[in-house]
C-alpha cells in the first residue's frame, strides 16, 4: 500500500531533531508505524515478533541494537523496553535514537522512572479532510491564530458527502475501499476492542457486552457532557445493575487506548461572576466509531439531522486536534452557568487563544446565532488577563470561508487545513 503522507510526519522529523526517542501515541490503525517507518533506518515488531518479546526479559540491548533511529512498534507489549531505552539514551550522545509506538497505555507503574528530557511524546490520530485529499486547506488555522484573515470559495463537499466521511472516518487502511466495506473495518475494530482490548488495557475481567452497550451509549451522547449515572442507567437497562464505578473503569480502559478522547473544559480569566461548568465532554476518537456502535449509515443520520450534527462537531474537534498540534496547541470546550458554551476553544502554548462555534447548518440565522455567541463569549473572558482572541470561528459544513464584519470567521469544514 503506498504511504500517504500525514501532517504528523514533519512533526516527528522535528521531534527526533529536539530529543533521544520519540513515542507515537494513538489507537490503532491510525497509521503509527507506517508513520514511523518513513523515518526510523531499522525497525523492530514487539506484537508480532516473539522472539523478540523473549529477548527483551533476556538481553533487551538485543532488541535495542540497530540503525538510528530505531522503532521499537507496540512496545507496551514488553514494557520492560521503557527503561531500557531510557537508560540507553543516557549513555549515548546526540538525539534521534529510537522511534517508539503505542496503541494502549499502561495501567502499572512501567513509566514511573520519567523519561522526560529524553522521550517526547507525539500523539496521531486517523486522518484528517485535509490528509485525505478532502479538504483544501484555504482557511489555515496557522492564519487564524496568527490573526489573519483568510477567505475560500465553497468547496466541492456536500452534506452526503460530509456524513458518508463520517461514517467510513479517517482509517489510513480504508481509504481506497467502498463505504461498507470501510464501515464493517469500524465494526470489527470495536468487536476487537471490546472483546479483547479492553481486558488487556485494564488488567480486569470485563463483561464485553457491558462494553458494547457502554461504547453505544457514549455514541448516543457524543460531543456531549453526559455523566457516568446516565452512562450506568444506559448500560444497565431494565434488567440490570451497574456500578458506576464499573462505568469508569471502562471509560478509563477505552481512554488508555485512545479510543476515547474527552475534550476538557477551558478555564479562562473571567470579568463577571459567571461559573464555570467543568465536564468533560465526551469524543471518540474517530466520528466512525460512533456511527459503527449503533450500527447506523448515512441513510439514517441523513434522516436525523439532529445527531448528525453532534457527528459533525466530533468530526471537525478531530480535525482541528490534528491541525492544532502543528501550532503547539490543545483543545477544550467552554460552558458557563447561563449556558452560553463554545464547542471548541483552540488554545496555543503562547497563550493565542480562539473560540470555534460548530454547525451542521450554514443559514444566515444559524451564522447569526453561532457568532452573536462568540461575541458574548469574548465580552466574558478578560482580555487584560488573557490578551484579544487571535479569532473567533463558526465552522460549517458547506458554504464560503470569509470575514464578517463583526469580526467573526466563517469557514466550510471542506476548507480547514493546518
């Protein structure tokens, strides 16, 4: 299968150049290793090769001998690796020794001896409009946070375009399939995950159909703060009873292997009195799996535009986490006491901060409504604290990219690029 080049491959480069060992975090099939090997000289499989799992409990310099740099794939299968990498970046000069990837985090205490100042973590994620030749890239996000204005025509994306993406989502292996066969790659990878991932990840014996039920509840209230007793009450039934401590250790397992990936609340200067709501709300890491938990198709989510735009705010916090990264920067959400909420804030290492209203809909008064929010939410931050927002953005599904002149952005999610 030809590489198709991702926005996480000239990160790496810059990674490697800055630190000893690089380590690729993501879920599986995101395209880890086919990232690393574009740059590691040599190369090592953990999960499939178990003569080398056995030389790590032997003589793991064994496994650490090769061209820098030098990946070490699924190293959490023998995590003694960690502190052997660690130990052997000590004792060598330069930087760039070892690439390694990870689709699960451990639960133990493996990486209690830090290696920091000596491994940087990358996170991937499946890929993004922009990475898949879907999106132009015209309103650059890099622009926005710097302030500038950026403009588009409508791009070729349609609203069947935009859910038929949604559910196939941005696994690098499906590209080039047809749709159901994309979709049952999804189905299968969550069967995988529910089966046997989870018990592996967490360490303790799971009812798998507790996790599906679980997995399609989180789809039901994805991009939403929804709390582990609504989660519990789903997961049990009528017939059941669930802790909802069982609930968080299952959300804890999916999380450790970036299966879900929560949004955070952002946490601003205030100039009123206002309370802070801080929920977390709740993404999977890919829209596709949402969509694959309740075994829907565009026919249905064409049907219910409701859900589909919670699909499509998941959808477009996945992309902008991708581009985000390349400007050191994170996401989070914001929702107050009165409710007044933005479905995204962008916030950099710098301290550039921009608020992001998404919408399914690219009406003049959905517009209206998405930026008169951004505005209040601007009044309510203080800005001597935190400095001006480098912009304010309602993102959509179709339509121009462009400036209002309220200042607000407008951008087509067919137009985002990094």
């Amino acid at each position: 299968m030809v590489y198709r080049p991702r926005l996480a491959d000239d990160e790496l480069q810059d990674r490697l150049a800055a630190a000893s060992a690089v380590l690729i975090e993501g879920p599986k099939a995101c395209g880890k290793t086919a990232t690393a090997r574009q740059a590691a000289r040599s190369e090592v499989f953990l999960d499939a090769d178990a003569n080398a799992r056995q030389a790590v409990s032997v003589d793991p310099q064994i496994v650490l001998a090769g061209d820098a740099p030098r990946l070490i794939d699924e190293w959490q299968v023998a995590p003694r690796i960690w502190n052997q990498v660690r130990r052997s970046v000590d004792l060598q000069p330069g930087r760039g020794h070892y690439i390694l990837t990870g689709s699960a985090v451990p639960t133990d205490d493996i990486v209690r001896h830090s290696g920091t100042g000596r491994i940087t973590r990358l996170r991937m994620r499946t890929m993004s409009l922009f990475e898949q030749g879907h999106a132009t890239g015209a309103a650059s996000l890099g622009a926005l946070l710097a302030g500038q204005p950026v403009s588009a025509p409508i791009p070729r994306l349609t609203v069947p375009d935009i859910v038929e993406l949604i559910c196939r989502g941005g696994w690098p292996g499906t590209l080039d399939l047809p749709t159901d066969r994309a979709m049952r790659f999804v189905r299968d990878y969550i069967d995988e995950v529910r089966r046997t991932d989870v018990e592996r990840a967490a360490k303790v014996r799971h009812d798998p159909n507790r996790v599906l039920r679980l997995m399609r509840s989180l789809a039901r209230n994805t991009a939403t703060q929804v709390t582990l007793t609504t989660l519990a009450k789903d997961v049990a039934g009528a017939n059941d009873v669930v802790q909802e401590r069982t609930i968080g250790n299952y959300i804890e397992a999916l999380r450790q292997l970036f299966v879900v990936e929560e949004l955070p609340p952002f946490s601003p200067h205030l100039r009123s009195r206002t309370r802070l709501q801080q929920a977390v709300k709740q993404h999977f890491s890919d829209p596709s799996i949402a969509v694959a938990a309740l075994r829907a198709n565009p026919q249905r989510l064409l049907a219910d535009l409701n859900y589909l735009g919670f699909l499509f705010e998941s959808l477009v916090v996945r992309d902008l986490r991708i581009y985000a990264a390349l400007h050191d920067a994170e996401l989070s959400h914001y929702r107050d006491s009165t409710r007044l909420e933005a479905d995204a804030v962008i916030e950099t290492a710098g301290g550039a901060w921009l608020p992001v209203e998404i919408k399914l809909g690219s009406t003049t008064a959905i517009i209206d409504e998405a930026a008169a929010n951004l505005l209040k939410l601007k009044k309510r931050v203080d800005t001597g604290k935190m400095g001006e927002p480098a912009a304010l953005l309602v993102v959509t599904a179709t339509g121009y990219a462009y400036r209002r002149p309220d200042g607000v952005t407008v951008a087509p999610i067919g137009a985002l690029g990094p």
